[in-house]
C-alpha cells in the first residue's frame, strides 16, 4: 500500500509521456480508466501532435518519399547510395571490427555494433551517409522530429539453434504512438530470408483503428501475452480485417536499398526459410509523442549523438538488476562474423 502512494506520482506524471504498459502502470491499464476514454484520449492526441509537428517538417523531405511514406507508412528507396560508391562502403562495414552485443530471442539472434566516434572514424563515408541532408529530413519527418537517431550496424541471425519461435516474426505495433525505424540492407534481402514486413496504411489512426485501440484496453492485461501487455500490441489477420487493413506486404530488396518505417504502424520479420544473417545499418528514434517543439533534444548535439548507444549500454549494465539488460557484450567481432 505505501508502495502504491509512492509512486502514485511517477504513474501519473506517466501519462504525459509515451509510456506504454499496461501491466507497470496500473493507472495506463485500468480498464475502468479506459472505459472513460484514458487510452483512446492518450492515442489520439499522439496522433495529432504527430501529424502537426509532421506538417513542420515536410517542406525538407523529396516530395515522392514523402508521399509513399503518408500513403503507406513506410518508404522503400533503392540504390540510396551512389553505385559507384557503394561497394567500398559496405566492405568497410563488413570487415570493421569492434565491440557488439546480443539478444537472443526465440530461434533469432540480433547482433548490434554501436555507430560510434570510433566506428565514424575508420569509416568516414558512413559519416558522410548519415549526415546526408535528404536521408536526415527523412529521418526527421518519420519519427516527427529533428533528432537525431540511435545508429547501429546490426546483424539478424536466423535460425540460431533450437530455441522457440521468434516473436518478431508476429505482426505488432510498437507502441500506440509514432516512432522512427529504418534500414539500409547491405544485402539482398529475399523474400523468404527474414524480409521487413508492414501492413501498408495500417500508421494512420482511422475510426477503425481507434475503435481497436479501445478495445485492446479494456482486456485484462495478465490475461494476454506479455508482450501486448507491456504495449507492443499483436494483431491477427481478423483484426486486420476489423481494421480495414490489407495483409502485410513483405519487403524484398537488394542491397543498397533504405527502407524507412512509423513503428506505430503493424509490421514483423518475416520468416526465414534458411538459416543465414541479415546485414543492415539500423536506425531508432523514440521521443515523448506529446512534445510540441520539433528540436532540443540536446543529446542529438554533434559529439554527444555518436556516444549516446555506448552511455545507454553502460547505464543498463550498471543497473541491470533493476531495469535488466537483454543485451550481452559478445566481445570483438564483426557483422558478419557467426560466432554466435
């Protein structure tokens, strides 16, 4: 009980930021709460606030993928880097050496090496690439801010021996608000080699959508799977149909190929029919959604950006026991080094 006045306060407060969980916060997951419209105010006000600093942000974006990604929610751009250019660039990727970290989940593992200043500067055309002004308006645009993303050089890792199903390969949405991911494939990604896959237009927050989002937070969150409950919702092809949503469109690519995504909108890995690795420069940005000013993030200033993956590992580590740390240092490798 004084536990719960404690942090009565902190669960409050959490309502005005993108916390998610249902089952950490009994306040998010109170179904009574919900009834009256808690979650579904939560939700559309993200929504709006997104879509407003988005309208900010536009005028810097080339108009066809700017188009192709408030159509679909993603925007898929082949050749992103000059072709002359790019072979030299992903060689030197693939044979950097340094520091990486694992999480294994399911039958996948997931294998991250920090974009860093020493990575920057053994590496100066992936500088170059990711200071570019297009990529970085589009950047901006997807996560509805000007911040700058956490950069990695991750590798997925399929087929990783006998552990269960992968729970990424299950359509879900990250949180009930937007967010920014994308990928630079080093590789060609076949269609049945572990693609992205993302149900197009499902990042726009229709009546239907809404009327889902509601009902998810009526149902009793120790009574679904974890995963959900801690606010990364899974969907089925009949709530799809609810929706008005299509299926999920497997993104097949080559290599030299940027895919940018809303996280708000239901994607997945998709199946691996062959155990192989994935290669990809990796980008995350998730701010609080009811922020109304595009820019101060000051950990986006130019030589605090580049360590900010390196001081997150580090704060994890230190506090695992309270918060935990999924993500085990694995020594000095490469991407594509299978050591795993």
């Amino acid at each position: 009980m004084i536990g719960k006045v404690l942090l009565g306060p902190l669960w409050l407060l959490q309502l005005a930021t993108g916390a998610k969980s249902f089952l950490d916060n009994p306040l998010i997951g109170s179904r009574r709460l919900n009834r009256h419209g808690l979650h579904l105010g939560r939700t559309r006000l993200a929504d709006a606030m997104s879509r407003w600093r988005r309208r900010r942000l536009a005028r810097d974006v080339p108009p066809a993928w700017r188009e192709a990604f408030d159509r679909d929610g993603f925007v898929v751009i082949p050749d992103i880097v000059p072709l002359d250019q790019f072979p030299a660039l992903r060689d030197a990727i693939l044979t950097y050496q340094g520091p990486a970290r694992e999480m294994q989940q399911g039958d996948a593992i997931t294998r991250r090496m920090a974009v860093d200043p020493v990575m920057l500067q053994a590496i100066p055309a992936l500088r170059t690439l990711l200071e570019r002004r297009d990529i970085v308006a589009l950047l901006h645009y997807a996560a509805s801010f000007r911040t700058t993303p956490l950069h990695y050089i991750q590798t997925i890792v399929a087929h990783a021996g006998s552990a269960g199903p992968d729970p990424q390969e299950v359509l879900h949405a990250d949180s009930f608000h937007s967010s920014l991911k994308s990928w630079l494939f080093l590789n060609p990604v076949a269609a049945d080699g572990g693609p992205f896959c993302y149900v197009p237009g499902s990042h726009r927050f229709t009546p239907e959508r809404l009327a889902w989002e509601k009902r998810r937070s009526l149902a009793d969150p120790r009574a679904i799977d974890r995963l959900s409950a801690r606010g990364s919702p899974r969907v089925t092809s009949a709530d799809l149909d609810a929706m008005k949503l299509p299926p999920a469109q497997a993104v097949a690519v080559p290599g030299n190929t940027l895919v940018v995504a809303d996280m708000a909108g239901f994607h997945a890995r998709g199946a691996s029919v062959h155990a192989g690795e994935r290669v990809e420069i990796w980008s995350y940005a998730r701010r609080n959604p009811y922020l109304p000013w595009l820019g101060g993030d000051l950990l986006s200033l130019p030589g605090l950006a580049e360590r900010r993956v390196g001081w997150l590992w580090a704060f994890r580590d230190r506090f695992e026991a309270r918060i935990g740390q999924p993500w085990r240092p694995v020594g000095v490798r490469t991407p594509i080094d299978s050591q795993s």
